[in-house]
C-alpha cells in the first residue's frame, strides 16, 4: 500500500467513524416540554461521544445524515401528537432501515414514574412495523401559558404541572447510547 493509498484508507475510516454515531433525536410538540426531553436526550447522546441533534419533526426532511433515531411525541386525546405521527409515516423506509427508539410525553400526573405505561396503540403498531428497539413513556408537563382551551381548562381544574423525570430521561439515553456502542 503506497502512503497515499493508506492515508486515503484513514481518511475513509475517520469519515466513517464520525458518520456512524449521528444520531436525530426529533419530537411532536405543542407547548416545549417534549422538546426538553428530546434535548436532554441528545444531550446525554453527546456526551457519550455521539453526534446528536434534537429537531423538531415537521423540519426534518431527510435521515439520510443520520444513523440512528430517537422519536418523542406529546400525548394528545391518547395519540402522539400529529408531526411525531406525520415524521414516522413520512419516513417509514428509511426509519425501518435503522435503530430507532421511540419515547411519548404523557400523563399530568406521577403514574409514569411508579410504572411503566406501555405506548397508545397507534405508536404501538408503528414500533412493530418498524422493529423499534424501545419505548418508554415519561411524564407531561402542563403549565401556564400553555396553548389551547381544553389545556386552560385542565390548568383552571388545577391538574396542571411538570411530572417529567429528567434522572430517568437521562438515564434512559445513556441505554441508547450504550446499545449504539455495542453496534
Ligand atoms: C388537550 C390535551 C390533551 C391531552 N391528552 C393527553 C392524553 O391523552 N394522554 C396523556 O397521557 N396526556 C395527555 N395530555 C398531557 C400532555 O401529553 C402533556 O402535557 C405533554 O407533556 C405535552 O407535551 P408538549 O408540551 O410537548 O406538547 C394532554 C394535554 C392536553 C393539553
């Protein structure tokens, strides 16, 4: 192998290693608190080495820069919120083509952290189709200012507030993280 060959060898190799940890962490969100998670979750992603990028799903065009997705969805009337639901259709060869992990962001109330809550059906039919690796259902968030009449409502009943836990959200993306790494 002449040096140039060898170098070129290296370059292949590093461009791979590089390509092969980008990871999308995309979501469906109406009032931000699926986004946090997301962001927390490709935060943990990052600083185990990976390259992630938390975005919302409607601006995704193409995975083809990605190796690997993580995909979250508010809970809305018990569907993920309609662009989680729009992104999995969308993209559904080329999500079947990768891992993939799914997450929802649900119930204002402590149920997700004493159990686990299994995914509404429609996420539950996707995960089959797409062989996802996993799902878990964190918490909601409601708080003031949130968008909508029913969600005023629920804030008036006095039901709102943040059930997310982020010592779980964290410790859930360093399992991906750790599954990505053994290949
Ligand atoms: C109108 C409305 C409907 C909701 N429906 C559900 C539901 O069916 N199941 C559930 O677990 N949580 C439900 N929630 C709670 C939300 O899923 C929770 O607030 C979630 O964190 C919202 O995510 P987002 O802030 O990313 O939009 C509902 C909230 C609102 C305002």
């Amino acid at each position: 192998m002449t040096d140039n060959a060898a170098t070129t060898g290296q370059a292949a190799m590093t461009d791979k290693a590089a390509t092969k940890g980008k990871v999308l962490v995309t979501y469906g969100t109406t009032n931000g608190s699926t986004a946090e998670i997301a962001e927390a979750v490709a935060g943990v992603l990052g600083k185990a080495g990976l390259t992630a990028e938390a975005l919302p799903a409607r601006s995704v065009t193409s995975l083809a820069p990605y190796d690997a997705v993580v995909v979250g969805g508010g809970l809305y009337a018990g569907r993920w919120h309609k662009d989680a639901r729009r992104f999995v259709r969308r993209h559904r060869r080329e999500l079947a083509a990768r891992p993939v992990w799914f997450f929802s962001s649900g119930p204002l109330d402590a149920s997700a952290a004493e159990r686990d809550i299994p995914p509404v059906r429609g996420v539950h039919r996707a995960m089959i189709q797409l062989d996802v690796r996993g799902h878990v259902t964190f918490g909601g968030r409601l708080e003031e200012g949130a968008k909508g009449r029913v969600a005023r409502m629920i804030l008036r009943s006095g039901k709102g507030g943040d059930f997310r836990d982020f010592t779980a959200i964290e410790k859930w993306a360093a399992q991906i993280a750790g599954d990505l790494a053994r290949g």
